[in-house]
C-alpha cells in the first residue's frame, strides 16, 4: 500500500466526520458490529445532527459536502444495488451535481491550449457557461462550417480535477483494501474492483475523446433506429479537454408539461424509451448507462435523444445469451433451465445444487404469472435475481449489475410517461427478435461453423507440433536431458503447449472423419 500516507488518513477523517455529522450510520446498532468497529460508531452517533435512520437521505446531503470525487462516487454507487441496498440507491440517484461555473477566461484559455488556435478562429460565438458540473462545464456556442452557421455544445474540463480525482481515488482504495482484509462480504463484493471501475469511469468521463468516440459509436449502432438518434460529433473542436458537439433544440424529458405542450404522446414517449434500451444492451451489446430524464430530449420530429456519454456499459454475446435466456425462461416458468444457465455461465459454484437454485428461481417467476402485467417489473424482477444468486454466491458481475441499474432508471422513466405500460409487451418484440436470430437453429449452425473453423486453425499447427516433437527427441537421443531449472520449465511448457495441440488435433480429425463417413 505504497500510497498510504498523512494525507490520505486527514482525508478520510474529514470524510468520516461528515457522514457521522449527517447521521449516515445512526441506524447500525453497535452491538450488532465488529468490536473494532463499535466505539466508532457509538462516537459517531454522538456527533450525528439527527438520529433518524434516513440513511439515503444522509449520504446524499454527506457526499455533497465532502467533494466532487464523492458526488462521483455516490453517482456511481446508485449503480450498484448490490452494494448499497435498492433504497440506497434510489436515493443516490437523485444525487445532482452542480457547482459554480469555473469562469469564462479559464475556460476560454483551455480551449484554446487544447485545441491550439485562438477562440475566434474557432467559434464564431462562445458564450458563458449554460451549466456546470464537478467534471466539466457546458458552453453554448456558433461555429460557421462550409458556410452554414451551426450552434453546438462545447464541453470544457474542470482545471485541476484529475489530480483532486486521484487524490481521492487513492483514498477510497485504501478503505476498499482495508475493507477486503477484514471482510469476507467485502471480497464477495469486490470493493476493490468496484474502485478500479469508479477509476477506469472517471478516467473516461475526464478525456473527452474517449467520451467523444463513445458518443460516435453509440451513434453507428442507432443509425438505422427510427425512434432514436444521438448528436454528431465536431471532431475538428474535440481534444481531450474539450468535447464540441451538436447542440440539441428538443424538449428535455425531465419536463413532462413542455412535452404535452409539444404535442408528444406519453404512451409512446415510454415505449421508446424502454425498447430503444434493450436494443442497446441486447442487440448492440453497447448501451447508455445513465438514462435519467435528464439526459433524454425529444426533438421537433419526434425522435429520442440522448446525451452525455461519459457512463457506457457493454455485454458480450455471452452475458447478452444469458440475459436472453433467463428473461426468457423466467417468462416460460422452466426456472429448471434459468438455473442451468447460471451454472454454465460459471457464475454460481458447482458445489450449490441446481435443483435448490431453481426453487430458489421459483419464488421469483411464480409471483410474476399471478399478478396483472401492467404490475410487473422487469427491473423489479432483476433485483430479485441478484438478491438471490447472491445466496448462492454468485460473485458480483459489473456489467450485469450496471444493466440492472440502467433497466431500473429507463423503467422508471417509462413508467413516468406511461403508468399503465406492460413491460413484457413492450418488451416482447425486442427480446423475442434478438433469441431467434442468436438462440435459434441458424444461430446454432453459425456457431457451429465457428467451432469448426476455429477447431481447423489449431488443427493446422499440428504438423508443426510434431516436427518440434521429433526435433526435441532428436536432442535428446544426442546429447541427453538438461535437468537445470530453466530446462524443466521450458520443457514443462512445451508439453503443456504439445499435449493441448494433440488433443485439440486428433478431436478435429474425429470429427472430420465422423462428417466424411457419416
């Protein structure tokens, strides 16, 4: 822990002292707690401005005074149900982040080193800040672009928020690792992964080229979407402290009066955002993690827009397949086949039975199939599978718990234009097209094409595997074994590699020779 040090401990104790302040652990009973840890508390509480236990309420007021890094945090943390607790992190998610603008000439100054030119060479306009955040801020701005007038968006970074950022990093993996010395729920939790991912976050949301390419990205993949569109990226007025980018005139879904008063529908306001979610995550594999009302605008034609991509998650076509099947099995009441794919995907131990997961799964789909569609919850259902595949130590897979989160806010934003949506209709179209194409029998034969193609690429190695087989044994018969360390080892690896090669060789020819004489 090369980074502990004086700093770090005034650091964390101001920390402390403030989530104390603010009652955030009022409602741990002392006796209940570690004994290294009952003292502290029992301090703590005694400096608490409040002893109700509204521990969301707390942290909120708590992060917000302690910094920037921890409005992040807390931002981030309303992810991860599975650390905090679902109350907990609805009530982080209405953690804003606002300061004070940095101001003008400072903004200007980093525009201008950034991007190497001077302001009126790039903008025709640039005006004051529009809104300012704890990473960055937002201008309004005009630049002239073969002879049209086009207003945009440019995003200027905080000065001296990547060292403030590190600072406070390094803090809270110091308690992380603290935490996981001491605590077998904290290593089930992996809170020192949990850090790592909050660092690999920030360092995204602080190069705005990387949020740029994100945003760009997104754009490919909904390019043929009609409901849906993401603004264009300036890449000649984009480095990495500055990210220009169309300026978006449509109604912001934080306001539903203006989008009655634009004439949208509610209905169909909340089945786009809903499906246009799961395309993301189910088709694209690439989706927007941060889809507050916020960051969704309507524009004059109707279609969705979403903004600030400095939170992205992805699936691969292995935790998309799972997905897929457990909505899939959960809906078609096989919890039999929903545990199974647990198994396979090697989330939850072998040493756990399928037979008592799937009555575990059982207590989660019944309850689905006795109460009226419009009452249920997909995100709702998604809660409750974590909280039990955590019974069955099921580590805690990221990218799964960001996709809980993320379906919690776009449900929640859907449900807010429309009360009455039925989540597995609307849903239906989406997930049903998506298993057919990549779970159906033309799926299973392009897999099966793959296996082979990659089964002939190893194969392929074979003959050189045996001709350094027989040069080996050639030495050997010359000159006898060499049987110091490092000829053992290499001699170690070499078999390993051969023995694998073999195998995987003589498996091709057997099925090779099965297809030609079947």
């Amino acid at each position: 822990m090369a980074f502990f040090g004086i700093g770090s401990l005034l650091r964390l104790a101001r920390a402390g002292y403030i989530l104390a302040r603010e009652g955030v652990f009022v409602s741990i009973d002392p006796q209940l707690a570690p004994p290294v840890a009952a003292l502290p508390l029992r301090l703590a509480n005694l400096i608490a401005r409040t002893q109700r236990s509204d521990n969301g309420l707390a942290l909120v007021r708590a992060l917000t005074q302690i910094g920037p890094s921890y409005v992040k945090l807390g931002q981030f943390l309303a992810t991860r149900p599975d650390i905090v607790g679902g109350e907990i992190a609805d009530a982080l998610s209405q953690l804003q982040d606002r300061m004070a603008p940095f101001g003008q000439e400072a903004a200007i100054a980093i525009v201008e080193k950034s991007l190497g030119k001077k302001i009126n060479s790039l903008f025709v306009d640039f005006g004051r800040p529009v809104a300012a955040a704890s990473v960055a801020q937002v201008h309004r701005a005009t630049v002239l672009d073969q002879g049209v007038i086009r207003d945009v968006a440019v995003k200027v970074l905080r000065p001296g928020i990547e060292i403030q950022f590190s600072r406070n990093l390094r803090d809270m993996h110091l308690v992380a690792w603290v935490a996981e010395r001491w605590s077998s729920e904290a290593r089930r939790l992996r809170l020192i992964e949990v850090v790592d991912t909050l660092a690999r976050s920030v360092k995204l949301e602080t190069d705005f080229r990387l949020e740029a390419a994100a945003a760009s990205e997104f754009s490919e993949n909904i390019a043929q979407d009609p409901e849906m569109r993401a603004p264009y990226i300036d890449w000649d007025r984009t480095a990495r402290e500055v990210l220009t980018l169309e300026w978006i005139e449509g109604v912001p879904l934080s306001d539903p009066k203006r989008v009655a008063a634009a004439g949208h529908d509610f209905k169909t306001v909340g089945r786009t955002v809903l499906q246009s979610f799961l395309r993301q995550a189910m088709r694209d594999g690439f989706f927007h993690a941060d889809m507050h009302q916020g960051n969704l605008f309507i524009d004059a034609s109707g279609r969705l827009v979403a903004i600030d991509f400095g939170i992205m998650g992805r699936l691969g076509l292995k935790e998309r397949r799972f997905l897929a099947e457990i909505l899939y099995g959960l809906i078609t009441r096989n919890y039999r086949r929903v545990a199974e794919v647990h198994f396979e995907a090697g989330y939850v131990p072998m040493t756990h039975s399928v037979e008592e997961f799937s009555q575990a799964l059982r207590a989660i789909g019944e309850p689905m199939h006795t109460i009226n569609a419009t009452d249920i919850s997909m995100a709702r259902v998604l809660t409750l599978l974590f909280e039990v595949t955590s019974l069955f130590d099921m580590r805690t897979r990221t990218e799964l718990v960001l996709l809980q989160r993320t379906m919690v806010v776009a449900e929640g934003v859907a449900r807010a234009f429309d009360p009455q949506l039925d989540v597995w209709k609307t849903c239906d179209p989406v997930v049903r097209s998506w298993i057919e194409e990549n779970l159906g029998p033309k799926a299973k034969l392009e897999d099966a094409g793959k296996t082979f193609a990659d089964l002939a690429r190893l194969a392929s190695h074979l003959p050189k595997t045996l001709t350094a087989a027989e040069v080996s044994l050639t030495r050997i018969s010359q000159h006898g074994f060499d049987l110091s360390p490092e000829a053992l080892k290499d001699l170690a690896q070499t078999r390993r590699n051969s023995d694998y090669r073999l195998i995987i060789g003589a498996g091709f020819l057997l099925i090779l020779a099965a297809w030609l004489f079947r």
